[in-house]
C-alpha cells in the first residue's frame, strides 16, 4: 500500500496536551500519598480518536466519578497520537490509559499496560464495533477490488480500525501496492475527506458513522459501504503493571463499581447507546488483535 504521510506524521513524541484537565479531592488538597493516590494525583491518557475539545468533557465526568472513588485527583490528559500514548505508559508517565485495541497489544508488550475494564451495554454485556471503507452513492467502486488506481483516506498510523483492517483486507485482495493511501490524521478527518471529495473511498468505522450521523454531519443514504470488518472488541481502560498490586486493584474496583452515567458520554463516542456499566476484560478478550498483529507482521513501529 502506498502511504502518503503528508496529512499526518507519526510522532514518537512527549505527550501533546491537546486537552487536559484534573478533578480535586481531598488527597490532592493534603498532598499526601496513600494506596490509592501513590504519586498524589492519577494520569489519565486518552487516545485522540475524536476532537480532543470534544473528548476532554466526556473524560473529565468518567474522572471525576473515579477521583471519588479513589479519593485522589485523576488528571486526564489526550495524547498526540497513538505511539505518544504507548511511549508515555512506558515512560511512567500515565498510571491508566485508553488504548484502541491494537494501540494495547503494543502497550501490553512494551508498556506493561494491563486491561481492567471495558464499555460494556445497558445489558452489562460486551460491546464491539467494526472498521468499514466507504464510497459515494454513486461511485463506480463497488467493491475493494475496484480500488486500484483510487485514492483510500485512512484514520491515523496504528489505529485498528483506521489503518491495521483497512490495511489488512487490501492485502489479503493483492492490491495494497496499487491503492495510494493517506492518513487524514483521525476517524472523523477520514469522514470530513470523504463528504469533502478529496478522495474516492475512507474508512469510516461504526463508532465515527454513529457519532456524524447523530450529529447530522454524514447522511448514510449519500455513500455505500464497500467492505466491512469483523467485530472488534472496544478499547479497554488499562493500568500500568509496575504499579503497586493494591493500587492496581483498587482501580479496578473504583472502575468496575462507576455508575453508567458516569460513563455514557464516552460510551457513546465509542457507538455504545445506551451505555452500561464497565465491565472486566483480560488479555484474552484482544486476542484477536494479538493475532492479527502477528499475521500482519506489525511491529511497535506501527504504532
């Protein structure tokens, strides 16, 4: 696949403070340590796959609820790109994060990263989403095979649904040489160069079609959907495992006990509504993405 870079560059960069925020408690205005508040304060890093201006809100609800339960201020903070996140767990410099599934498989082997908790329905059961390439109505592309010689906007480097699948099924096809692929720098810069007509076709995951749609910003009945992914379990909440074990449990009780409005404005970037609970995942439930890194050869470099 040809890879044009110009619209997005990936950077192995400190961490980009395009949203910050810190919710107080009382262990912040002691300044005390204590099992559930080590360092004084929780790092929260988020990964941008919507408008950080859009995400921080959202997060700082979900971190507030958990600053409660932990007595501790979390302090959440959206990354610059994926490989920022993953470089900042393993530099001690985030106690949580939100990784997208493949970002975690990364952030599990380089980073220690450990998963806690995922998006789970009304129903407190599992939630997934799927990464899909889109044309206009009317376009003469009818399939992935009708690809070559086009132009394919993809999300950002190292997203699972916005380069990993997309990335994978034009290789399984045999056209991945023959298509000119450019990041757009994110899922909803993909959508935008698609209405736009910048390019012929765009992965637009479920998660960003349901986001643009409530919002009126993509009407579903103007495109066509060319390909489709398998389901992909959502992002997990994970900690980082050179934590203390009684930190790391306490974590994860204080994320697994949140009501779901504390979380229903993320849930619903992330295509869950009506939200639930958190609910526990391990290692296991990514497999799929551990494998599929595999298959691809993808290595941290992806990321």
């Amino acid at each position: 696949m040809k890879k044009n870079t110009a619209l997005a560059s990936l950077t192995l960069g400190a961490l980009a403070l395009g949203a910050t925020g810190c919710a107080s408690t009382g262990a912040e205005a002691s300044g005390e340590a204590s099992a559930t508040c080590p360092d004084g304060k929780i790092r929260f890093g988020i990964l941008p796959y919507e408008d950080p201006e859009r995400l921080e809100p959202a997060y700082q609800v979900l971190a507030e609820a958990l600053s409660e339960k932990l007595d501790c201020p979390v302090e959440v903070t959206i990354t610059e790109d994926y490989s920022a996140e993953v470089l900042a767990m393993e530099n001690d410099s985030l106690e949580i994060a939100q990784f997208g599934p493949l970002g975690f498989v990364f952030a599990s082997e380089r980073a220690g990263a450990v998963p806690l908790a995922s998006f789970g329905d009304a129903e407190g059961q599992p939630t997934t989403y799927t990464g899909g390439i889109w044309v206009p109505k009317d376009s003469d592309i009818e399939t992935i095979d009708d690809l070559p010689g086009r132009t394919l906007a993809l999300g950002s480097p190292g997203s699972t649904s916005g380069d990993a699948l997309p990335m994978s099924a034009l290789a399984e096809a045999g056209i991945e040489d023959e298509v000119t692929a450019d990041y757009a720098g994110g899922h909803p810069e993909a959508l935008l160069a698609l209405v736009n007509g910048t390019v012929d076709a765009a992965q637009i995951n479920s998660q960003t079609l349901a986001t643009a749609e409530a919002e009126g910003t993509f009407d579903a009945s103007e495109y066509r959907q060319i390909w489709e992914s398998e389901e992909i379990p959502n992002d997990p909440i994970t900690v980082r495992d050179n934590l203390p074990q009684e930190f790391k449990d306490a974590v994860e009780e204080a994320l697994l006990s949140l009501d779901a409005e504390d979380v229903e404005q993320v849930s619903a970037f992330l295509g869950v509504d009506p939200a639930g609970p958190l609910i526990p995942v391990t290692v296991e439930t990514y497999q799929p993405l551990f494998d599929l890194a595999e298959t691809m050869g993808l290595t941290e470099e992806d990321v």
